[in-house]
C-alpha cells in the first residue's frame, strides 16, 4: 500500500498528539525544518506518476494513504487541496483513505463535486481519549462521507465508544497505543473494552499495534517499535482489512 504525503509537518492539536511520530521520525532523521512547518513535498503527485511506457506507475486498484506525516485537513494546506482532489479524480481506479484529528474542518475542505461523498474515498476520525470521542464523533456521523472509519489512537485512556458505533456509519474500529521512548501506556482492558464494544455492534476491529508500553495482568511490558504491530496481531483481535501505518 503506497503512502502518498503531499505535504509534510504538522501542528499539535490535541493530548493525542503529544508525542507526535512525525516529530519523532523527523529527530531521528535530523531534518533541520521545524515539524510543525507544513510544506509541500516531491510526492504531491505521486497518484499520477507514469512510467516509460506514460502507463500509469501504479496501476488501477492502488489504494493509497493518504497524508501519514501530516494532517490531510490541516489549514496549512488549504491552498494545495484542490489540486489533490483533482488528482483523485483522475483516478477512479484507485482507492485512498486519510485520518485526521481536524473533522471539524471536512466542511470546509471538500471539493464542490463531493455530493454525498466520493466512493473511492475512505476517511478515518482519530480519537484518543472520551473528550476528544465526545467532540469529534457527532461532527463525523453528521458529515456526508461514503465510507467511515474510527481510529482510537494513540489510546490514552479507556473509551465509550457505544454511543456513536453505528453499524451503518462506520466500518471498521482500530486501535493503536503509543510509540517512542516516552510514550504513554495502554492498557490492555481498554483495548479488549474497544473490541467488544464494536463486535456487539456487528463492527469490524482491529488492534493495529501496542506502541512502546502495554499494560496486561497487572504488569507494563515494553514492547520494542518492530513488534509492535505483529504483537498486537498476535492477540487474534483482528477482523479489518486496512493497514495502519502510524
Ligand atoms: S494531528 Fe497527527 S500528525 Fe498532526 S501533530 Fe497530531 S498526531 Fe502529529
């Protein structure tokens, strides 16, 4: 699955984004552009990039995420959006999801010809704690979209979900802790808390990755960055079929 970032860097906005990865991944790579400077990057195009032979580089059915070192909603980036719309409509063949932490400005960010949402676009509401759910659910549900997805992550606290887990309006729930060396904890209950709140609700799941430290049976066990994925994979929780990357 491609990773498409227009554009890079971001603001923090909320408490799950204390620990931001793309200000950790810019650290570690010694990037001298502040984090939260937004800029455009060389992949603005990536969707309609074409090979010798002016075929299309990634051929139909490619689904692409889409902004995972940014926030596709992001004010920053209110002068470049239209043009990426314009790219997603020149591929119909593909597919592309993006999370954001800003739903609350969708509105002011779709394109014209939206209507009740593009089919081949996917749009994930990240959640990190009741507050954040308690604010930003109600905006999502209500906002035109073809194809919802519920991201609670980094989960920093355990959520009631219940109120807001439509079966008709979302379609998958994922879950994630938080990485880095001074990541917060998640609490396996929690996780398990997530999980039986949407399979009660006919809702597919998914525990995408532990992050750095995982609370279970009493006990914080820390959970190196290459295993985190597979070692919440390993609790047999999954029923998705998207890949989160963060
Ligand atoms: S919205 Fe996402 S990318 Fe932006 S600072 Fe928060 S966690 Fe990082």
């Amino acid at each position: 699955m491609p990773m498409w970032n227009p554009w890079h860097g971001c603001h923090k906005i909320s408490a799950g984004c204390k620990h931001c990865y793309v200000y950790r991944e810019d650290a570690a790579y010694g990037n001298v552009i502040p984090s939260n400077e937004v800029r455009r990057t060389t992949s603005f195009n990536l969707p309609i990039k074409k090979d010798r032979k002016r075929n299309w580089k990634f051929p139909g059915g490619t689904e692409f995420a889409l902004c995972f070192t940014s926030d596709f909603l992001i004010e920053e980036a209110d002068g470049w959006r239209d043009e990426i719309w314009e790219i997603i409509r020149m591929r119909p063949d593909c597919r592309f999801f993006f999370f954001t932490k800003r739903i609350d400005r969708l509105m002011e960010c779709l394109p014209d010809d939206w209507g009740e949402g593009y089919e081949n676009m996917a749009i994930g509401c990240t959640v990190e704690n009741q507050d954040r759910a308690d604010y930003r659910m109600p905006i999502f549900l209500s906002a035109p979209i073809k194809h919802r997805l519920l991201i609670a992550a980094p989960l920093i606290e355990r959520i009631d979900l219940t109120p807001y887990l439509d079966p008709a309006l979302i379609e998958e729930v994922s879950v994630g802790g938080e990485s880095g060396k001074y990541a917060r904890p998640l609490d396996y209950d929690w996780v398990l808390d997530l999980h039986r709140q949407s399979i009660q609700k006919g809702i597919p799941f998914s525990f995408h990755q532990t992050g750095s430290y995982l609370i279970k049976d009493g006990r914080c066990y820390h959970i190196p960055r290459p295993l985190q994925h597979s070692q919440a994979k390993k609790a047999g929780l999954n029923s998705l079929s998207h890949e989160i990357i963060k």
